[in-house]
C-alpha cells in the first residue's frame, strides 16, 4: 500500500479547493447490544503480552476490558507504511494531551513476533516518543496470531498486514475502524467520543470545525501534512527525523528530489548523505512513497514556506499584555532579552501541571545562576478561575523565579495558538470543568524564536543539551 499524493493535473481539476473533514470518521464496524458482547469477554484471548518495557500482561483482562484504546498493526523491518502510520499515531498522541495513559491507551501489536522483542520494539517506541499510556506489544507467536486473529487482521505476508486502526471501549463493548492517514483533528475527536461521560449533550457538538486546504494556493501543503509532519518539523528541532528547516541550504535540489522519491535506492547505491541519516536516524528510515518529481518540488516550496513563516512568528510577543501573578502587566521588559522556558496549564490540575512546575524547580536550582538568566514561564488556560491572587497562591509553592501568567480568554488563545499549545474545557460530571492540555515546555531562545520542546518525559541528558545551548552566550 502506498500513500496517496496528487499531480498537478489532479490539482487543477480541484482548484476550488480539498475539504479535509474533521468530524467524526466513518464507523466501519460498531457494536452494541448483543453484539457487543461478542467482542467482550469470552471473545478476545486472555493470552499473555509482553510490552516493551518487559512487563508481561493479560490481553483482555489488563488492555480491553475496561479501557479505552486505539489499536494498530507494524512490524519494526517494515520499510514502507509502518512509521509513516506510527508517525501518524505521534501526532494523535499529541492531540489526545494528558488524556494520554489516563482515558485512552495505544496498542501497537508487532505482526512479526519472532523479530520484535521487547528491546526492539523499546527502541522503535522510543524513536517515536512514546509515552504514558502507548504500549509497543509482543509475545509468543501462536498467542499473537490468536489476538490478531480475533481484531480481524489474518494476513499470511508481514507486508500485507491492515492499515488501519481500531477504537474500542471495553467496558461498552462500542468498536470502530479509522485511519491515521486522514486528518488527525477529526480522529482524536472520534477517539474521544468511544467515551460516553465525553460525548456531548444532545443539539450540541464537540467536532471541531472543518479545514479547507487550497492546493492551488499551497499545493504542497496537504501532502506534508499527511506524510511529513509526523516524523519532521521545520524549525522546531528534530523528531523522528531531522528538522527541515534550512534543508535547501544543506543540500542540492536535485539530490532532494531524488530521496524523497526513492530514499532506498540512495541507500543501496551507498549515497553518503543517504547513509549518513542511516547512522544519526537508526531506528526509522524514511520510507518510499513514489513521490514523482514535480510533487517532490511542491512539498520543498511548502517547507520553505513554513520556515518563512517560522522566522517571523516570535511567540514570546504573544504573551505580552497577561498579567503575572504579581498583578503587574507581563512585558518585554520582564524578559530582558533572556531565553525562556514556556508551559501552559491550569492551577487546578490534578498531576501534570504541579509536576512539571515542581521538575522546573530542580531544574532551576541545579542551573545555580545560570538559573536567573531563565525565564521560566506557566501560563493559565483557566482565566476564569486564575486570578493574579488564585495564580499567586499557587506559584508560592514553587521556585519565585517562575512566572505565572494569565488573562482573558481572547489573550490566552492567542498565545496558545503562537506555540501551537492545544487546550480544550471538559465539563465535570460534578457541574465543575477541567481542561485537556498540551503538557510540553517550549524552549524560546533570545531571538524569540521557538528553540526545541520537551516534557516530563524527555531524557534528562537530552535536556541539559537542550539548556546548554539555549544559555550559551553568542
């Protein structure tokens, strides 16, 4: 199966534009009732699973019968549809926040279990950036072949294995088929909405709204965006593979186009660039996706769009105009041209936001001086509830060089939508609300320019370059 790209005739025939929907997908197969319960217990093997980390599970009884999940086939060799879609699961883990390991959980069944051990399904989940809640699973063959069976993928040839993903709520028994290929919005809303307490009221609706793409305008926007943007960003720092940004710069045109339409043949003709990114990018090779020459151009004139763009977006200016906890107004003045480290949460957070603010404290204390040269900045997403006062209560139990800052709901999406932060109200089911956030730290450096992410998650060595070099002086 190769991923889908257009031409410039398909282009010209769409010149009004391409709607990439972003509601609920299709419901290829749901269940309820009678035959909900074929797909409960009883049904599925409880046979026992090995997860990357080595921890062995029962397949029914500790992942499906009271979780919400998504579920997806690979095998760590493949060379072609695999980290293009595990990629792809990335960016959904992105989406979902720290619903992440709390309300829905990954499953990534390995179709080659003589190959895929734990240690290399640890590097493979690794290279992704997986975290809480994604399980990388294996196991002994005749039990995986059993499970797979069961979810409807038989395929006799690794190659041949399916594509897309299943949704499921053990607990109501409700199942369903997707893609990670389409528009990653629409598919977080429909992982949310396997949660009935999620679910919007009746007349109401969630669905987040409906993005028109103009081919003619960005032509190769979409295709970015469907095959790019999960393994590369363009000015962000590397992910899966390296940042784009500059790319023309480091190479000849025409040795990109070449690798983007066939990376592998580059890769057995032992092109030196070709292996290079073999030996900085061991675990995930681009894969071949036939991308003919002209759309090779498009989706380079895209990027170097974005980077434009990233060039002139310094998101530290968005932040102007909050109030810190202090009640006075943040400003440029505040910063005195120091690097910054950017978080965005809420005062009444129950784990991750008191969590991060605590580890940036320890941060904060091992720089020593270095330390005050650091702006460390929580900003509110709650600034109903967030008050300079209720902000000032609560940064009192953390380092006082951290800054919290709040604001109107205009002022706040603002400088959530200039990081591209996501957060989103919940109600309670007690009248109260909470929100879903992103729970990445933004490291901007002096120019303003977004510098690199981390999170709780991120190697501490890793982070310490990440410091080092944001505060090494010019």
């Amino acid at each position: 199966m190769r991923p889908s790209h257009w031409t410039k005739g398909s282009r010209a025939r769409r010149h009004a534009g391409v709607a990439l929907l972003a509601a609920v997908a299709s419901v290829l197969a749901s269940t309820s009732g009678i035959e909900a319960q074929r797909w409960g217990k009883g049904y599925f093997p409880d046979a026992k699973v090995v997860t990357q980390d080595g921890k062995t599970l029962r397949f029914y009884a500790d992942l499906i019968e009271d979780k919400i999940f998504v579920i997806s086939f690979l095998f760590t060799t493949c060379k072609d549809i695999c980290p293009l879609a595990t990629a792809r699961l990335a960016e959904l883990q992105d989406k979902l926040g720290p619903a992440m390991g709390r309300d829905v959980f990954f499953y990534s069944i390995t179709v080659d279990p003589e190959t895929d051990t734990p240690e290399r399904l640890k590097q493979y989940a690794d290279a992704f950036g997986a975290g809480p809640g994604w399980l990388f699973l294996t196991g002994a063959p005749d039990d995986m072949r059993a499970i797979r069976h069961k979810l409807g993928e038989r395929s006799k040839v690794l190659s041949e294995h399916r594509n897309e993903v299943l949704l499921g709520n053990g607990a109501t028994g409700e199942w369903a088929r997707n893609t990670v290929l389409g528009d990653i919005q629409g598919l977080a809303f429909s992982v949310r909405s396997m949660d009935p307490g999620w679910r919007p009221p009746p007349g109401t609706s969630r669905a987040p709204t409906a993005i028109t793409v103009d081919l003619t305008a960005r032509p190769g926007e979409a295709m970015y965006t469907r095959l790019c943007a999960g393994c590369h960003t363009v000015g962000k720092g590397d992910r899966v593979g390296p940042d784009l940004a500059g790319v023309l710069g480091r190479r000849d045109r025409d040795w990109l186009v070449r690798f983007i339409a066939d990376p592998d043949k580059m890769r057995v003709q032992k092109d030196p660039i070709a292996l290079s990114l073999v030996a900085r990018f061991p675990t995930v090779r681009m894969p071949a996706m036939s991308i003919p020459p002209r759309d090779a151009a498009d989706l380079l004139a895209y990027i170097v769009h974005l980077e434009a763009g990233e060039r002139r977006v310094q998101p530290l200016t968005s932040l102007f105009g909050l109030t810190m906890h202090t009640g006075a107004p943040f400003t440029a003045e505040v910063l005195k041209g120091e690097p910054a480290a950017v978080f965005f949460g809420f005062t009444h957070c129950p784990d991750v936001c008191p969590t991060t603010l605590l580890d940036w404290t320890n941060v904060l204390a091992a720089l020593g001086e270095d330390g005050d040269r650091l702006k460390v900045l929580f900003v509110s997403v709650d600034g109903e509830r967030d008050t300079p006062a209720a902000l000032s209560a609560f940064m009192g139990s953390f380092d006082r060089r951290i800054v919290g800052l709040t604001g109107g709901a205009a002022g706040i999406a603002r400088a959530a939508q200039a990081f591209d932060a996501l957060y989103e109200k919940v109600a309670g089911s007690d009248g109260g609300h909470t929100y879903d956030h992103t729970t990445k730290v933004y490291l901007v450096g002096r120019d303003g320019r977004l510098a690199s992410v981390t999170d709780l998650r991120t190697p501490e060595a890793d982070r310490q370059k990440q410091l080092a070099k944001l505060l090494s002086r010019p």
